[in-house]
C-alpha cells in the first residue's frame, strides 16, 4: 500500500494532489444547480459537494469555491435566494461535465447542452427536465472556511420531485433504481448499485436485512 505523509502530500503537483485528495475519501453526489438572475438569464453549473445537513427543518449545504472569479450560481442565488438542486442521470453526464466550463454569465448552459430546463410551481430558478430527482431550494445563511477561502452555503429544501417507484414505504429512496450517478474526483462519473440495506444497529444485535421487506 502506498503511504503519503502531510509533508508528501504537500510537495506533489497541485493537479496530481487534486485529483488524489478529490477522489480518496469516496464518492460524491452528483448534482446540477439551476439558477436564474435578476435579468432573468439562466444558469447551470455541476456540483458533487451537497451534502445534508438535517431533516427538520430539511436543509443541506454545499461548498463554494474560492470567490476568487466570478461564480455564477453563487451570485445567482445572492441576487434571488433560489437555486435548485437535480440529480445527474447517466444518460447526462456529458452534458453535466460540460456545465463546469467558464462560460460569460450572459450565456445559460441550458442552450450549450441538449439540458432542458423546465418551471414548477412558480418556483424562481429552473429544474433540469429529466433528471429522476429535483429539490427546489431557497438561501439560507453561509459560513466562511477561513482555512481555504471557500463557502459553505446553507439551502432549505422548498420542493421535493421524484416519482414514487423510487420511494420505499418507510421514505427510503432506492437510488439506483433513479440510475443517478456519483462522481470520483472531478471528472470521473459511477453508477453505484445498492448492495442491501440493514435494520437499526443495536449493541450485541446480528444485523438484519431490510432491504427486501421495506
Ligand atoms: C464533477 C465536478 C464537481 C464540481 N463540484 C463543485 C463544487 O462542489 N463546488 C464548486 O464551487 N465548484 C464545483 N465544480 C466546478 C464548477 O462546476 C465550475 O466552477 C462551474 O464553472 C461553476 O459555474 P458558475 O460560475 O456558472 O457557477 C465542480 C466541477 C465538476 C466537474
């Protein structure tokens, strides 16, 4: 097995420390924030940060990189307080990668890909057509890392879409049946598969399937 120290870590190439410090510590959610400014320009960016935050109230958050350059989605979201949140089918990755590209905030990734952005319920900001699962979220604080200069950015969950095929009785959502997909680092895309599911651990009890019976 290899062993890197902090020291080793610290002296490699910074796109090789990237890729390896992106990608070691496992999977990540894979989603497009759609947004719309105050002259109604549209915006759409991926993001694999958003990670949830609690239940209730239901919020989550996401980290933003250094404001360094202009960040769309961020200043979007500060202009209007509404962002959403859509899942990356695997039938889009493509198009998803491409939505991280530097493009003008006067031009939408909506018309640089075949994404389709769709309205509900008078929400603000644009949904993504297609993807299995959408959340219709608004701003609700941030915090500064002052370590690096990124932002974590608190959203409250307005809207939740998803068709109920992928919902089992007790709330819990099969993501693979949505073949939505997770992200290695900042360019690799995976399609996880559920291997089961286990009842509530309890000291000195043999874990249970559940995954069957939910
Ligand atoms: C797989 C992937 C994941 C990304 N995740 C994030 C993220 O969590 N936070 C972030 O600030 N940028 C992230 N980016 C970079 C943004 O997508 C990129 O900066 C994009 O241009 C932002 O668009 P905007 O300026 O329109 O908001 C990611 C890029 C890729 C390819």
């Amino acid at each position: 097995m290899n062993h890197y120290t902090l020291q080793d870590l610290t002296d490699m190439p910074s796109r090789y420390r990237a890729n390896l410090m992106n990608s070691c510590t496992g999977y990540k959610p894979c989603n497009l924030l759609g947004t719309k400014g105050k002259n109604e320009k549209t915006n759409l960016a991926i993001f694999n940060s958003i990670t949830h935050i609690g239940s209730n109230p239901p919020l989550l958050s996401f980290v933003l990189r250094p404001t360094t350059v202009a960040r769309n989605t961020y200043q979007n979201i500060k202009e209007t307080g509404f962002f959403t949140i859509n899942q990356v089918h695997k039938d889009m990755i493509a198009d998803a990668h491409h939505t991280s590209a530097k493009y003008e905030d006067d031009i939408s990734e909506f018309d640089k890909t075949d994404l389709i952005s769709t309205y509900r319920n008078d929400f603000f900001a644009p949904y993504v057509d297609k993807s299995p699962i959408q959340l219709g979220c608004s701003y609700v604080n941030e915090y500064l890392i002052k370590e690096n200069n990124t932002i974590l950015v608190i959203g409250a969950v307005e809207h939740l879409y998803l068709s109920n095929e992928l919902i089992h009785p007790d709330g819990w959502v099969q993501l693979d049946k949505a073949e939505t997909v997770s992200s290695i680092g900042l360019d690799g895309y995976a399609l996880p598969e559920v291997l089961n599911r286990f009842a509530y651990a309890k000291p000195d009890q043999p874990i249970k399937s559940i995954l069957n019976q939910s």
